[in-house]
C-alpha cells in the first residue's frame, strides 16, 4: 500500500502535515487523506489539528521495532493494522518461503483464536497479537515442549502472575493475561513448520471478565518495548528446547500449577487430581485420588485451588 512510506515517517512526535509533505513529495491534502486511510486501516495513527500526525506511543511499528532487536527472530516482520488471524497471514508467507523466525503482527484480529478453536478478543492497540515462524528439528512427540518454553518467554516478560499448564499466563489473581496457540504444517512424522500464536493483553480495554492486562500491575508500560523483550526470551528458549531439564526447570518456578487440585478435559474424559509435575516431554503428571498417577499431554487445565492460596 502507498501509504507505507507514511506510516515510516511518524513516530512518537507530533509531525506536522507541511513537513511529511515534503518528504514524501506530495500535497497536504494527501497526506492527509493518506493517514485517515491508515487509520480506518486499523493502524494506530494520531492526528491533532495544530499539531500534526504521530504514532500512538508504544506502537510496534517495524522503524521502532527493529532497532531494540536483539536476535534473529522479528527481523523478518510484517505489521498489519487490521487483520482476521495473524496465524492465517503467517502460514501463507510460511508457504512462500518465510524465514525462520518471521513474525506477523496486527493491531486488531477480527478473527483471533485460541486453543480449541476459542475467540481471542483482540481489541484494537491494546494488546500484542503475533505470530512467530518456527522450523524445529525435534521428534513430533517433544513440540509440547515448545508450548512450555513460549509459556517461560511470556512470564520472564510479564514479570507478573504464574502459567497454567501448558503456557496461560494468569494474573495474580487467576485472571489470564496472555495464551499461546501452537499450530503444526505436518508431513506424515515429519514437521514441515509452527506458527506460534501469542496474544497478550497490555493496555485496559474492554475484556471478557475473566481476562486481565498487564500494565494494571505496571503501569507505563510500552507495547513496542514488550515486544522486543519477548521476541529475545522466545528466541533464548527455542534455542535451548533440545535442554529439557533447563526447560521444565524455568516453567516450574513460574507454575500456578503444580501442588494444586486441577481438572483436566481431555479428548478421553475428564481427569481430576494433584498435579504433580512435569515430564520431558511437556505432559502433566497427575495423582488421581486412588493414588495412581496419569500422564496427560493435551487437555484444559481448571486449576481447582485459586492462585492467590498456596497450593
């Protein structure tokens, strides 16, 4: 889109019409109807009379994104103002060759999901809504492990609240703040590609009531920030994941989990216990009230005791 080359002029600072005019070769009138068609694009652009066009502070655009990067992943970064799935947009730039590493972010999704095919409420420039392009050499049976290790990633950043297993990251008050959605490109035995989805509330907006967002416990807190620093925490863990003691290891202390009576729906019925802990390979071990135990790899988890008690 032509707009583009606007979008890359603005950043937090007010700028005004005259001068993106001249940078961009064109008439204030233009830019003018250039920034409302941004706008209505879904992109978070402020335009004040008397003042000009900027950013809305904290935006991750790519210009600000990419210079706090620290490694590999988002250097390869799409930013879409309004858009049905990051998933859907990744997986067909995954088709055409994306690298590894790759993210796609939209302000808003208006078709945003979780696990099990949930709605994920994406409210437009209030929280992180991404996808990450991973090409893992590791056996089908282990990627549950990749599940707890983005679960690591999203607390480290938060620096609030606990996971449930496998990778919600929950409040303090068991009110969940951010999930992770991994889907697999297999053939056969074989992983062709994952798009790791990631939805995290940051600003107030409206929620369903059983969401939460971060900045209520920091306040001041900038989205492009976030971003950066979780992209790094991502990229620190996928590199380890062959590493399941270092693994398991991190998503323990971070567990909301473990120690606690849970609920899980599987796809071959409810199980109900203590889980106890962790496998390599990602599943949760549950103690059932006969005294045996159960390995589950796939289900919801409802933890039975609220976070704020100790288990």
């Amino acid at each position: 889109m032509k707009e583009v080359a606007l979008l890359a002029c603005l950043d937090e600072t007010f700028t005004s019409g005259a001068l993106l005019a001249r940078r961009l070769g064109l008439s204030r009138v233009a830019v003018w109807k250039q920034a409302h068609r941004l706008q209505e694009a879904g992109y978070p652009i402020e335009i004040v009379q008397g003042r000009g066009y900027r950013l809305r502070p904290g935006s991750p655009a790519p210009h600000l994104l990419q210079p706090l990067l620290q490694g590999r992943f988002g250097r390869a970064y799409r930013y879409l103002g309004r858009t049905t799935s990051t998933q859907d947009e990744l997986r067909a730039w995954a088709e055409a060759g994306a690298p590894e590493g790759a993210v796609v972010l939209a302000e808003q999704q208006t078709g945003g999901r979780g696990r099990r095919g949930r709605r994920w409420v994406s409210p437009p420039g209030a929280g992180l809504y991404f996808s990450v392009l991973l090409r893992p050499r590791l056996p089908l049976t282990e990627l549950l492990r990749l599940s707890l290790a983005a679960g690591v990633a999203l607390a480290e950043t938060a620096e609030v609240g606990g996971l449930k297993w496998p990778n919600d990251l929950l409040a303090p008050d068991g009110r969940k703040l951010a999930g992770v959605l991994v889907e697999a490109d297999l053939r056969g035995e074989e992983v062709r590609y994952l798009l790791l989805g990631i939805g995290l509330n940051v600003h107030r907006a409206p929620l369903p009531p059983e969401a939460a967002f971060l900045e209520a416990y920091r306040p001041g807190l900038r989205r492009v920030d976030l971003l950066a620093r979780l992209l790094a925490r991502l990229e620190h863990w996928y590199d380890r994941l062959a590493d399941a003691g270092a693994v398991l290891d991190a998503w323990r202390r971070f567990s909301y989990t473990l120690g606690r009576p849970v609920r899980i729906e599987t796809p071959a019925g409810p199980v109900e216990g203590l889980a106890e802990d962790v496998e390599p390979s990602g599943a949760l071990r549950v103690r059932l009230p006969d005294g045996t135990r159960r390995t589950v790899s796939a289900g919801d988890v409802a933890l039975l005791q609220p976070v704020a008690t100790n288990p």
